[in-house]
C-alpha cells in the first residue's frame, strides 16, 4: 500500500481526533516535523503540535483539511 501524501512543516491542518473520550471531533493543529511511513502498514504519520502545547503523531488518514500556504509556504490562518 503506497503510503498517503503529508503535509509539509508548518502547515495548519484539521483532523478526525482519533481520541473517542475526547469531547472536540475535529482539532487543529500545525505540522512539527517530517512525516514518517509505518513499515508494516505503509502509512504515513506526522508529528503535530497542538494548542495546548503538547505534540502527538496522527496518521495521515485522519487529516481532513490542510491549509493553503502563501507564497513563501506558509499557511494562511
């Protein structure tokens, strides 16, 4: 299975939280680092920190939306 597209460093993406306890089912978050592909599955992850500071790693298949980025790749927020 080829691994799912990642967003790049610094993008403003929204996801799927895949914590079901959690009362937000979409959460924001900024892209942290370079993404990794898990070698069993093929799928991507990517670090994420969040707005309370702490950072998690979401598999790719929860982003729902990606931020467009300005000329100089960064995202509009």
């Amino acid at each position: 299975m080829p691994a799912s597209p990642s967003p790049g460093l610094g993008r403003v993406i929204t996801y799927l939280n895949p914590d079901a306890l959690h009362p937000d089912a979409y959460v924001r978050g900024v892209v942290s680092g370079s993404h990794v592909v898990d070698p069993e599955t093929g799928r991507s992850w990517v670090p994420v920190l969040l707005p309370n500071g702490s950072t998690t790693v979401l598999d790719t298949v929860n982003i729902l939306r990606v931020q467009e980025a300005d000329q100089d790749g960064n995202s509009k927020v």
